[in-house]
C-alpha cells in the first residue's frame, strides 16, 4: 500500500474576479497536472455558484512573497511620509470643491 | 532567546485577535494542534461522501438526486479547501492522505454508522451538518488565516445542507405513520452519535486547553454541544419529531437544555475502529485511491508531454 511515489500534482493558486470592474482576489488553490486541468479544477472548486466570471490560475511555486521578518524594512519607510496624504494639507477657509 | 521573543510576539498577535498566516512564524505545537485538527476536519469531509453516495441511486425523486449530487459535490469541495489550507502549514497533500490510510489521522465518528433508510439521509443533513454548522460558524474566528478563510467559506455552503435535510425529515414526519416512524426511527440512532461530533467534555478533552488558549478553537466541545442541542430541540418540535433522550429537560434558570448522560465508550469504540463501517469506509478510501493512480500517472505523463512539446514547438 506504498504511496511514496505517489503524486498528487503540483499546487496552483486560484484567483477569481467576481464581477466585471473590479481586481481578481485569491480564493485558495488547487492541485493539477497542467494549465488545463488546474483552470477546470478551479471551476469546478471555486465557482460552484455564480462566484466569478473570470479565473486566473498561477503555479503556487512561480508567486515571489515577502517574509514577514522582512516587513520593517519593506514597509516602514512610508510611515513617516505623512504628506503622500492629502489629509496633511490645510486648506484656506471657505474653499470648496478641492 | 530569539524563540521566546518570537513567542510573545505570537502571542501578542492572538491576544490581539490578529490572524496568524503561514509565513509567520509560530510554536511548533500551535502547528502541529492545526495539522490535527483540519487533517481531520478535511478527511471528514471527504469520507463523509460516501454513506450519502450510497442513497445517489437510490433517490426517491430526480429533484432528490439533484439535491443529493450538490450536496456530496459540496463536501467534495470542502474537503479540497481544508486540505489546501493544511498544506499552507507545511505538510504535502500525499502526506495526509498517507496518514488516512495508516490511521494515524481521524475522521469524524459520525460517519461509520451505516445510512439505512433515505430518512438516514435527511437526518444526516438536518443533524450531522447543524453539529457541523455549529461547529463551523465558531471556527471561522479562528487564528489561523487559511483556516478561518476556507471555514468562512464552508458555512456559506453549508446552510443549503442542514435545510434540506430538515425537508426531508418535515416531509416524512407529515406523510404516512410508515414513513414517520421511519424518519423517529432515523432521529433515534443518530442523534448520540451526533453528539458525540463535539468530542469529549471539557474536562476530559486532552486538546482543549492550548487551542482555546492560541484561538484555534474559540468555544469548548459542551458549549457548542449546547447550543446545537438548545437549537435542534424545537426544530425536532415543529415537524413532531422527539429526540430520543427522556432526561432532555429546559432548564429555566440556566436559560438551556439539561440533557441524559453520552455513552463515551461508545464513542471510544468507534475512535478506535471498532464502529459498524470503520472498515468498509477505509476500504473505499484505499480502492478509489489505489485504482486512480494510473490516471495520476497518466496525467502528469501527458502535462510532460505538453511542456516538451511547447519547447520544441
């Protein structure tokens, strides 16, 4: 009863884009052979009801993360560029419209 | 030490009620507390199809087959989802299924009981997937991001199982005094075991108290039991249904449901094997598992092929 060569396929990751206009959003993913079957697996998983009318599928190996050790560095910089917000500015009294 | 300040930012985010996601890092048992417990949860799932697969020819109705295809089409899918959300924690999809078939991963006790009748059917949506409703609704606060997110998207699912199982038990309560005894009779057996979904009392449940603690569980085994039995009790009313338990009595003053006394060796008994379809279940796992292979292999041969001729081409 060995299954130690057994294959269960490579990992893939399922995005759906839910209605027209707006981003694809991961939902989870999916184990297939090829291009084919992972967007057929991802139908048949994903939309059973009317979630999506797009799909993408992307091999879960290909998808580059950031690590979270890594977040100060990545992501503290903008903290202090309070001004890349417009609630930074003050407005002369009495303007509308801006 | 580097692992104790790594600790207490952990447990700093779940005392935050922050979510945890599978880059970050965490104790070794909080991982481990996970494989456990949403191996179990997937492998549930997926045995579960098989004693409603049983009644897919046997339908009283094409609308009933219908009803019945989604359904198991469904627990298919939430197999899927929690075994993708397990694998975000490390371990591979050959592994637990692996660990299925050694026994060391469990399923479900519910599901080694035999399906008799189609009010078994009914009964098992109505019954078995409100104890997992239950059960689910509280998991979708859990601390582990791929878990809370595939529970949340299981309980959307999930609602269209419990009601249509309680149609069935409705309609068989209200037709012939055959077809309503058979649906008590249904009630009758499955509702302990049922019960027993919920796991051991809090006192007696080795698991408990570091999955409250880390919020991987956020409500012990005896409050979710109560609040399925609290629920049930006046559904079962309605149709005309008692459930088969003489010391259930409402308790005023606790605003709940006293209930009689859950056999444990029972539940420990089919735990450990010795249920009435342990055996049959495991031997359909195993032969659709090893009669797939070559279409695996198949498969794979083929996505090689494309690839090669995608070079060359």
């Amino acid at each position: 009863m060995s299954n130690v060569k057994d294959s269960q396929w490579p990992l893939w990751e399922v995005f759906v884009q839910a209605s027209p206009g707006i981003p694809h959003k991961h939902v989870g993913s999916v184990h297939a052979p090829d291009k084919q079957m992972a967007m057929q697996n991802a139908r048949d998983l994903y939309t059973r009801r009317s979630e999506g009318i797009s799909i993408w599928v992307v091999p879960a190996e290909a998808i580059v993360a950031s690590n979270p050790d890594d977040s100060d560095m990545l992501f503290e910089p903008s903290n202090d560029k309070v001004y890349r917000h417009p609630t930074f500015y003050v407005m002369p009294e009495g303007s509308k419209n801006i | 030490m580097e692992n104790e300040k790594q600790l207490e930012q952990f447990e700093a985010k779940i005392n935050a009620d922050s979510k945890i996601e599978p880059k970050d890092w965490m104790p070794e048992d909080y991982r481990k507390h996970l494989i456990r417990q949403i191996s179990q949860h997937a492998h549930s799932e997926i045995i579960g199809m098989q004693p409603e697969g049983n009644w897919i020819t046997r339908s009283p109705s094409l609308r009933a087959k219908l009803i019945l295809l989604a359904k198991i089409q469904d627990e298919a899918g939430h197999g899927l989802y929690l075994y993708s959300s397990c694998e975000t924690l490390g371990i591979s999809r050959e592994e637990l299924i692996e660990q299925l078939h050694t026994g060391k991963a469990k399923y479900s006790t519910i599901f080694n009981y035999p399906v008799l009748t189609w009010a078994d059917v009914g009964a098992i949506g109505w019954l078995v997937d409100g104890a997992a409703i239950v059960n689910q609704i509280s998991l979708q606060r859990t601390s582990y991001g791929p878990y809370s997110r595939a529970m949340v998207r299981i309980c959307k699912e999930e609602s269209f199982h419990q009601r249509q199982g309680y149609e069935i038990m409705g309609k068989l309560a209200k037709g012939t005094a055959e077809q309503k005894e058979m649906a008590q009779d249904a009630i009758n057996r499955l509702w302990w075991p049922t019960l027993m979904m919920f796991g051991p009392h809090d006192a007696d449940s080795a698991h408990t108290g570091k999955a409250m603690k880390w919020k991987i569980k956020r409500e012990t085994n005896d409050e979710l039991r109560q609040r399925f039995i609290d629920k049930t009790v006046q559904q079962a009313e309605i149709i005309g249904l008692t459930v088969p338990d003489p010391e259930l009595k409402w308790n005023a003053e606790k605003n709940k449901y006293d209930h009689g006394k859950i056999d444990w060796e029972e539940f420990k008994r089919v735990v450990n094997g010795d249920g009435p379809c342990n055996k049959k279940r495991m031997d359909n796992h195993l032969k659709a598992h090893n009669e797939g292979a070559w279409v695996r292999e198949a498969a794979t041969a083929y996505a090689a092929k494309q690839v090669k001729e995608e070079v060359v081409g």
